[in-house]
C-alpha cells in the first residue's frame, strides 16, 4: 500500500504543477525564453504525472473512487504534454480576424482618407 500512497501523491503533486502553470501561461509566455521555459516544465510534469497514473492504475489504486479514471487522465496527461511543447506564439491560429485586428485595420482605412 505504500506504492500505492506514493503514486497518488507523485501524480496529484504533477498534475496540479502542469495545471498551474496552464492557467499562467500567459504570464509566463511574456518572453521567448521563459515561455520556452514553462513549456519544458509543463511537458515534463505532464509526463510524469501520465507514468505515475498508469503506474498507479496498474499497481490497484484508484482515483475518486474509480479504478479506470487514472488510465482515463494519464492519457489526458500524454495529449497534454504533447501539446504543451507547441509553439504558437505570434501565429494564427483560427485564420480569421480578431476584434482587434479588425479595428486596427479600421483605423488605418480612416487614417488613408
């Protein structure tokens, strides 16, 4: 039981540090290296925190009471680890105009006559 224990702590410590630096991305995207930076930790912690989930799925333990729910979240963790490494800074992503861009480019026409 003692794996067991250690496996729940090791992935609620992982998981909760990659979703902590999610919600302050944004923050800490704020120049190119330490948003490189945050990047690295959060693919790290979510890779983690994916081994410790299986590890723990496959050592008995369970999550809220659900044994496939730790399976279920490790491989959110890999999706998410994944996808943390991309970079998308300055791109666009959506392929239409934001509501700033919009105005912008509307200001500029006004400007040009």
């Amino acid at each position: 039981m003692e794996l067991v224990g250690l496996l729940e702590s090791l992935s609620a410590l992982t998981c909760s540090g990659s979703f902590l630096i999610w919600m302050s991305i944004g923050t800490l995207s704020r120049t190119d290296k330490s948003e490189e930076i945050a990047q690295k930790v959060m693919t790290i912690l979510c890779f983690v925190a994916a081994i410790s989930l299986f590890g723990l799925y496959f050592a008995g333990g369970n999550l809220f009471d659900s044994p496939n729910f730790a399976r279920v979240l490790a491989v959110v963790c890999i999706a998410v680890g994944i996808s943390a490494g991309m970079n998308i800074k300055g791109e666009d992503v959506q392929g239409e105009s934001n509501p700033h861009d919009l105005m912008k480019m509307r200001r500029e026409s006004e400007e040009q006559e």
